[in-house]
C-alpha cells in the first residue's frame, strides 16, 4: 500500500506513535510518506521506503498567523494526486483530519478512492477540542473521515461524550517496541551518576503543565527526606522547566537531580533507571510510561485517562489518586525498601509491556486501512455507475 502518515513532529506521544508506525509500516514493505512541518523527532534514520514532505507555510504581511492548514490541505493534494495514496492516515484531530476532508474535496472524483484514518490520541479531543472554537471544526472532522482510532477505551468514551458522532470508534493501542525498549547492561553509565549506587528515579515528558512535573520533584524530596539514597533523572523540556529547576533549589535536592532535556536513546536512560514516575493530569495511554515498563521499570502514576488499565496496581507498581504525592512518595519508598516487592514489579512490569508489542498493533492497523480502503474504493465506484 502506499500510506501517507500526517503527523506533528514535536517531542510527544502522538508524534512518536506516528513516526514508528510508518516505520515499521515501511519494514514490512508498504510505501510511507511522511508529511509534517518538521521532521519527526524519531524519523532519524535512513528506511527504503519511507519519504518525508515538509510542509512550509510562506509568510506575507496579509498573515499575523501563517494559515498552516491551508498549507498542508494543498500538499495532501500533491501526495494523493501523484504519489497515488491508497490511504491517508492523520494523527490529531486539528488540523490534520480538516486539511485532509478539504484535500479530498478539491480532488473530487480522484479523492473519493482515497482512505482517509484519523487516529485521536488525547489532547485534540480532551483539551482543544472541547474548546468551543474548535468543537465545531473537531466534530465535523470526526464525522468526515473514513474510520476513526483512538488509543484508549477512555480516549474513545471521551469523545463519544464530547462530541456528536455516530462513527464507530476503534479501539487501536498505542505500542512499544519491545526489542529496541529493553533494558541492557549500562552499568558503567550508572555508576557515573549514582557513585554509591544510589536508586534511579526517572521522569520522561513534553515539561507541560499538565504533566505535573513539579509533583515529581515533591515526591522524590520526600525519598530523599525518608533516608533512600537516590538520583532523579529528567528527561525532556518545555514550558515548565524554569519553575521544575525553581523547585528543586527551593526544596535543596538539586545535588541529586540531573536535568537531561530532550534525549534520542531513552531506552539507555531508562535502563538504569529503577522508578519511573508520571503524576500527570491528563492521559488517555501513557506512552512514556510504558516505554519503561518494557525496559522492566515500575511506574508509579497518578489515577487519570488511561494510566489504570495499563500500569495495574500492585503488579507493575502503583496507581495513586491525582496530586496524591504523600501516597506516591510512600509507594516508592516501600518499594525501594523492598527489595523482593521491586524485583517482582520489574518483571511485571516488562511482561505487560509485551502486551502492546509494535508488530502486533501494526497488524491491527494493516488490517483496518485494507478494510477502510476496500470500503472507500467500492463506494467511489458505485458513484461513478
């Protein structure tokens, strides 16, 4: 098949999902054209068959705000007129799923026999698109494509209850590699940063407000105060990073708290790591934290979204209630006093991982675009008889 992935390229889940789906779509021999603003961030390596398009958004004086979907329609239109799309799968509602209905509209009878996925992951349904500017727009984009995903039941009873739509929602997992996120031998890396062998407590995120990274720095001050000997490793950047840094001189653990900003090889971060904390406010999967549970680390997580039916209680660590960072800070240190209940959660924690293997979920995908395509192509038929 020939499939265009549309995606955002920035440091977060839908992005990331997007990127390795085209890339294990590419593996197992499908054409992939990536079109986005940027190159994604996990698009760093050279594959046969896949293409990036960037997209560029000329600026005049006329724009205060360069019209980026307007831009990305017309470029749908080039993928499908001469790349021959058999499907066109979007990634976030706004403004992926409008630019390809209208990219469909301008083509007319050429666009009909072209399948178009829109895959919501999370905040395009739970934070933008419940914004009444949007909520039209999202709706109505919703109920134009061709076949909608969403990575969670959560994310899909979201958006049955946020918006008017009688579309059949699937339910397709966000996924993991399981031979690339694997835990491996770092031990020299480990005992560069933890010289006495302290714990290694890890925290991966986009820095938004919502991810509540400043809990995370709470409660590892509270294992450092409970006597546990332990380093915290943050990953990522964003808009809070001043206030997390603020904090941590406020409550005097920056000794023991390495800011690492954005890294490529998270795998390697997270395979010296022993706790892998996501307080965050909203989240309909937990991608980042099921990259480390396949590298065998327990999570501790806060109760939202989709957090609950992957990080399970008391097998893969614990879930706790939101801004519960007494009850978060008391799990972690019974777990690193612990050492049998640690060891049994690291290999719970990998053996639930393997349930969202990528070559699993990418069948679920292959599947759905032959079914969708076959659909699209035999109704673009019957109105041309």
């Amino acid at each position: 098949m020939n499939i265009g992935i549309v995606c955002y390229p920035t440091y977060g889940g839908s992005g990331v999902v997007a990127t390795e789906l085209g890339i294990g779509l590419a593996q197992k021999g499908h054409q992939v054209h990536f079109l986005s603003y940027a190159r994604p961030q996990r698009l760093n390596t050279f594959e046969a068959n896949i293409n990036f398009h960037e997209v560029s958004v000329n600026v005049y004086p006329l724009f205060e705000y360069p019209p980026y979907d307007l831009a990305l329609a017309s470029h749908m239109v080039d993928l499908i007129k001469y790349q021959k799309l058999d499907v066109l799968h979007v990634h976030y509602a706004i403004p992926h799923a409008t630019s390809a209905y209208l990219a469909k509209k301008i083509l007319g009878e050429e666009g009909k026999r072209v399948a178009v996925i829109t895959t919501l992951h999370g905040t395009d349904i739970t934070i933008v698109g419940s914004d009444p500017s949007y909520l039209p727009v999202v709706e109505f984009s919703i109920n134009k494509s061709d076949s909608v995903t969403a990575v969670s039941d959560y994310l899909r009873d979201e958006t049955y209850a946020k918006f008017k739509t009688t579309k059949e929602i699937h339910v397709i997992p966000n996924f993991v590699d399981v031979n690339r996120f694997k835990r491996i031998d770092r031990s020299h890396f480990k005992k560069a940063i933890c010289p006495d062998g302290e714990f290694v407590v890890t925290h991966v995120s986009n820095f938004r407000k919502v991810k509540r990274v400043s809990d995370t720095v709470e409660v590892f001050s509270r294992i450092l105060k409970a006597g546990i000997p332990a380093k915290l490793l943050l990953v990522g950047d964003g808009p809070e990073r001043v206030n997390v840094e603020t904090m941590c001189r406020t409550l005097g653990v920056c000794e023991h708290v390495r800011m690492l900003g954005k890294q490529e090889k998270v795998e390697e971060i997270l395979s010296i790591s022993d706790l892998f904390l996501m307080p965050s406010g909203s989240e309909t999967f937990g991608l980042a934290a099921l990259e480390a549970m396949s590298c065998s680390v327990p999570v501790i997580s806060s109760d939202v979204g989709g957090l609950p039916m992957l990080n399970i209680d008391g097998e893969t660590g614990f879930v706790c209630a939101l801004g519960d960072t007494d009850t978060m800070a008391e799990k972690a240190i019974e777990m690193f006093r612990n050492k049998e209940m640690h060891e049994t959660m690291t290999l719970n924690a990998r053996k639930r991982a393997e349930d969202f293997e990528l070559s699993r979920v990418i069948e679920q995908y292959e599947q759905l675009y032959v079914e969708v395509m076959e659909s699209v192509q035999a109704a673009a038929a019957q109105d041309q008889d």
